[in-house]
C-alpha cells in the first residue's frame, strides 16, 4: 500500500521549489539592476521595495484569524464558507480606507525617508512611494487568498502563484533594462517589479469572494465579530513583530551610506534564499499544529517543537558555512558593475542572527496556532524599544554591523526566553490534566 504524502509536506516542497524559482529570479533582477542603475539609483529603489514588508500587514490580521477558524471548523466538520465571505468584505472596506491614509502620508514622509538621494526631486519621491504603497497594499489585502489555501490544504497555491510574479516582474525589468534611455526609468521599474505581485492574488481574491457571495454566504454578524476578535491580535502583534525586523530599512534611511545599504540588501537577501526553507516549513505546519493542539496532542507537540527547531539549527550552520566560501563568486556574478565586497564577519553575525529567528519563530508560531498571544503581547513592545535604540545607536558606531547586532540583543533579551517559557507552562498544564 503506498503510504499518502503529509499535506504539510506537500506544501513545505512546493514552498521550496517555487522559493528556489522566485530567488533565482530576484537574484537575476537585482544582476539587471546593478548593471543599468547606479549605487545610489540601486539603494533608492532597494529602501523604497523594502517598504512592502510593511504593506503586507495590510489584512491587519484577518487573514490569520480566518486561517485558523478555517482549520478549527474543518477539523469538527462544520461549513466555513460564511467566514471566507465575511472577511472578503472586512478587508475590501479596509482597502479602502489605507489608500486614503497613504495619499495624506505620502508628502509628509517620502522625503524625510528618501532624503539622502538629492539628485531625486521630492515630486517624484512622493509619486514613487505613493505608487510601491498602493501595489504593496493591494498585495497585502489580497493575499488572505493565500491563508485561504493554506487553511484548505492547497497550500501549494500559495507557493506557486508567488513564483509566477516573480516570473512576470523579472520578464517585465528584464525587458526594460534593454532600453538604454528611459524616460522616468526608476518609476517604471518599481511600477513591474511591484504589480504583479498585487495583480495575481487580487484576481484569486475577486474570483473567490464573487464565488462565496453568489452562493448566499455573504455577511455574518457572528462571523465578523469573532474574525476582527482574533484579528485584532494577530494584526497589533504583526505590526509590532515588523517594527522589530522592518524597522533596519528605515533606520539605515537617516545613518547609512548607499553602498553600505547595497551590501546589506544584497547578503540578506541571499541568507533569505536559506532562510525560507526553514520559514516555509513553519508556515506549512500551522494547521497541522492547529489540529494537534485542539485535539490536545501535546506530546506529539512537543517532540515536533524539538524535532524542527534541531532540523533548523543544523541546516542554516552549514549553509552558512558552504555561503562564507561561495559568497565572493556569488556576488561577483550578482553584481559585476559595482564594487561590493561582502566581508566574512558579516556572514558570521548574520548566521547567529537567523539562529536565533529559527529558535524564536518556531515556539512563536506554535504559540500563534493556538491563538495565544499572551507573552508577544507583553514583550513585543519592549523588544521594539530596545531594537530600534540598539539599532540606532550601534549603526551609528557599527554601520550594518550594528543594525543586525541591535537585532540579535533584541531578541536575546526578549521573546527568547519568554516564548519557550510559555510554550512550557501549556505543556506543563497537558500534562498535569492528563495525570488527573
């Protein structure tokens, strides 16, 4: 009898194929880039791109909410459908109003945020950061779809259409980067690196929202009010967690050079290739946790909570290590026109730092399938603080060496004690119901 594919790793390998497809394709944009764009064009478009981190917290935590009710009406066999129409309409409302609320903050801090690149003028700074706003927040809204498949294990969906725009985006920049003169050529690089990414999954969000009305499942007082309930968490958290790993962007804006910004852009977009393969495999077992959970399967938890966090530290070590020899031949075919040396303690503090990310992520999304927030809650806030002072201050000292130091000290000093210490007191409270 052929033994059936866990559906979570199912997802987890089409995360990682359609991850490998989309890096190489970003790694081939950032070569194209760096060959018709100078240092400076190259960070001002890296600074203004990064911000899309930021508009993906756009669903303000309905997406996730609805991840989970999903899962936990699937698993007692109950109809789900009037919470997909529910959160269809919460969110397009909310597209709404974010649209209004980036038009009114565009002028006030486009140019504080791009004031370095002075041979830019503040119109066109405005236009651009307007422009990457409305495609990142239609990509953040939309992409509910994606916690719509996860929840409905088509999970592989979620992997596969990313790839595809990073497919059209690189077609579209590579097309481009063969006219030598353009006309307003940073604003039309940003336009077709950005839209596809809002384009797909709008379409699958349009599609299944029609669907999910036209069949009678539209709005459900009950349903909206334990979805905003729950999101309201998950989107405050979310918020909060991009202050802490959005944040070095925005701070690097004010204290750090273009070319400095450039090698930071470039290693931690290639330690994020390796990255992914851990993050993927997280993502794709929150509904598997989910169910463990509500079923009360603790010890099967907790051996999975050991398992993966053992499988991450030992994968990202020696990739780390295969990295520090291969990075100076991988950043000379990257980006041959400019003059970027990577140097290996940079390689070294970066490995430390997805370490650590590997040990935190992984009780924090256990944690977040059970929908308990408590102890991000309370420590977030203060690892924001810290962060963002860390950060300041050492870049001030450091450069980027003190972005990713203030990072690593966040969470040391954080939730990397008290996530592991309140996944305990659940496991610990298991056990002593199953011993009554």
């Amino acid at each position: 009898m052929i033994k059936r594919i866990p559906t979570y790793a199912v997802v987890a390998g089409s995360a990682w194929i359609s991850r490998i497809i989309s890096a190489a394709l970003q790694i081939l944009i950032i070569r194209l880039l760096t060959d018709v764009l100078s240092a400076s064009e190259y960070a001002y478009f890296v600074l203004l791109t990064s911000l899309t981190g930021w508009y993906n917290l756009s669903s303000f935590g309905v997406g996730y909410s609805l991840q989970n009710y999903i899962s936990e009406l699937r698993a007692k066999g109950e109809d789900y459908r009037a919470y997909i129409s529910t959160a269809c309409l919460i969110v397009t409302a909310w597209l709404i109003i974010l649209v209004f609320l980036l038009y009114t903050a565009s002028t006030q801090f486009a140019p504080t945020y791009l004031k370095q690149f002075d041979f830019l003028t503040n119109e066109l700074k405005i236009n651009n950061f307007f422009i990457v706003g409305i495609f990142g927040i239609v990509a953040g809204i939309t992409g509910i779809i994606y916690n719509i498949w996860y929840s409905v294990d088509k999970g592989y969906l979620s992997s596969i259409i990313p790839a595809i725009s990073a497919m059209i985006s690189f077609g579209s920049v590579y097309f481009l980067s063969n006219f030598s003169s353009l006309n307003d050529k940073l604003t039309l690089f940003l336009i077709v690196y950005v839209a596809p990414a809002a384009i797909l999954p709008g379409i699958f969000f349009i599609r299944t929202a029609i669907r999910s009305w036209g069949k009678g499942h539209t709005f459900q007082t009950i349903a909206f009010k334990l979805i905003i309930k729950r999101a309201l968490q998950f989107g405050v958290f979310g918020i909060m967690a991009a202050a802490v790993v959005q944040i070095d962007y925005i701070i690097m804006s004010q204290n750090i050079s273009s070319e400095q910004i450039v090698i930071y852009n470039i290693t931690t977009k290639i330690y994020s290739i390796i990255a992914f393969v851990y993050s993927s495999v997280l993502t794709a077992l929150w509904p598997e946790f989910t169910k463990m959970i509500s079923n009360n399967e603790w010890i099967k938890v907790r051996h999975s909570v050991v398992k993966y966090i053992t499988f991450g530290i030992i994968f990202f070590a020696i990739s780390s290590v295969v990295l520090i020899f291969l990075m100076p031949f991988i950043v000379g075919i990257i980006s041959p026109k400019l003059d970027i040396v990577v140097p290996v303690s940079l390689l070294v503090i970066l490995a430390l730092y997805h370490i650590v990310r590997i040990w935190t992520d992984t009780y924090s999304m256990v944690l977040q399938s059970m929908s308990d927030l408590k102890m991000m809650w309370l420590w977030t806030p203060a690892q924001i603080v810290l962060n963002g002072a860390l950060q300041f201050l050492l870049s001030k000292q450091f450069g980027i060496y003190g972005i990713v130091l203030g990072l690593i000290l966040s969470y040391l000093l954080t939730l990397g004690w008290a996530l592991p210490k309140r996944f305990l007191y659940h496991a610990k409270q298991d056990k002593a119901k199953e011993a009554n």
